[in-house]
C-alpha cells in the first residue's frame, strides 16, 4: 500500500492550497476543471452543491426526495481524540437544479448527517448521507439518480462532474463541469497506485484531467446510475494517476439501511 501522505483527500487539497500561492493556469489548460467542459441544462439533475456554512464545499447526488449521498470527509471532522465526528447538521445545506455555484434552483436545508461507522483516517468507508429537512420536489432540473445495479466492470467510460478547482491550487469554476475517465481493475489500480480495494473505484485519465479539491462527494456515472463518490486524487490534481472514488456498489446495502432508497 501506498504511504498516506501519498492520497490526499479532494477537500483536504482545498485546505493544504489556502496555505499556498495559487498558480496560473499551466499553458495546456483551456480554462475547464481538470480537462472538462461545462454542463449543459439540466444534464445532471443529481447534481447538487454541499453547503458548508454557506459556501460551496463538496459535490453530492440526489438519491430521493429527502436523502443526498456524498463523501464522509466532506461532514466530518476529527476531535481531540481522534475520532470522526459529524459536522453541525446547521452548518450544512444544498443547492438543487442549478449548474450555478451561486445562485439558481432551490436551497434545501441539512438537518441529518450520516456517515459510514468504519470510516477514518485511513480513507477507506468514505461514504455519507445527508438527511434534508424539507423534501425536494422533483423537476426536469432535480432528479434522483439511481443506485448500481452492478459492480463497475475494467475500462468503461465512467463520466465525473462538479466544481472543482480548474487545476492543481486553481479556480473554481462558476459553472457545472464533467468529463470523461476510464475505469480501472482493481489489480490495475494497485499497479499503479498500491489501492486495490474492493470498496474502492479508480479512474484513469490523461494528464490535466480528472478531479480536483471542491469534486469530493460528486459522483461518477456509468449506465445512467451512480458507481463512484469522489474522494481522493494522487500526489496532485491533474497528474496522469488515477484518482480514488467510493464504489457505489460496494456499499449499495449500507445506503438502503440508512434512507429511504429502496
């Protein structure tokens, strides 16, 4: 196994960069998160924004009317024990149905965190769900998405999205963006980057592509359902490494037991 300083969680990157300067955009960026391009409307209507104290923290996808699924590092935070503890559910919202960091579609209020009793410090079980105190109403541009029905097979296209950083310590885009990685067999990953773990998915991609701080939580989509919760990416956003999400089908069971996703 890779050392733990090697994998960096995509929020924890949002932090380790506040303490840097940022960078300019390196000369083959076209301006778009990590190789990606803007969504168009209503493409992802699983899309949501986490709210941490009212700014854009984390990425998140609508599983029903009352439950989002996301990233534990994303809700958690650790006490002076060393344990994970929940982030105040009043410090957490969303926004629904907008591909707009700012502004659009509806803000839906946290009033339940919920995050996966094995997870910790060794980023593995980094799965959560987020209780809403109001149901959402569903639109064309709010919809749920649906759990796997599968595990996700070596080398398809598996389609990522959020509002990442642009690049490594970069912007955040204003606007929804996605693209396009390949997934990877679990021996293929632990090839490359020592993290061949059933519960974990990695995602393959060229260089100045893939996920970055501010993705955490959003999902990975492949057959139209969701199979990945991004989590981490590898020494750096945008290099040539995969990057770690959560395999969805993994933990299919877990998320039934604690929502109302049947």
């Amino acid at each position: 196994m890779a050392t733990a300083g090697a994998a960096i969680p995509v929020t924890l990157l949002l932090l380790l960069g506040a303490l840097l300067s940022v960078q300019s955009a390196p000369g083959s960026m076209d301006g778009r998160v990590v190789g990606g391009v803007d969504a168009l409307k209503n493409q992802f209507p699983h899309q949501i924004s986490l709210r941490n104290g009212g700014s854009h923290s984390c990425g998140g996808s609508i599983l029903s009317r009352n439950f989002i699924l996301t990233a534990a590092h994303c809700v958690t935070n650790e006490d002076s024990d060393g344990k994970y503890v929940a982030v105040a559910a009043e410090r957490l919202s969303i926004r629904a149905g907008s591909n707009d960091r700012f502004s659009g579609g509806v803000l839906s209020q946290v009033v339940e965190v919920i995050f996966h009793e094995g997870y910790g410090s060794h980023l593995r079980n980094d799965v959560a769900l987020l209780r809403l105190d109001t149901p959402l109403i569903f639109s064309s541009s709010i919809q749920p998405i649906s759990l796997p029905t599968a595990d996700t097979p070596a080398d398809v296209d598996v389609i990522i999205s959020g509002w990442g950083r642009l690049w490594h310590q970069g912007d955040l885009p204003r606007h929804l963006q996605y693209n396009t990685l390949k997934s990877l067999s679990l021996e293929r990953c632990d090839e490359l980057i020592g993290w061949g773990i059933p519960g974990e998915l990695c995602l393959i991609h060229a260089a100045d592509n893939g996920a970055c701080n501010g993705d955490s939580g959003g999902p990975a989509i492949y057959n139209g359902q969701v199979v990945g919760v991004a989590g981490f990416v590898w020494s750096a956003c945008g290099t040539s490494n995969p990057d770690g999400y959560t395999r969805v089908y993994y933990f299919n069971d877990w998320i039934r037991a604690h929502s109302d996703v049947q």
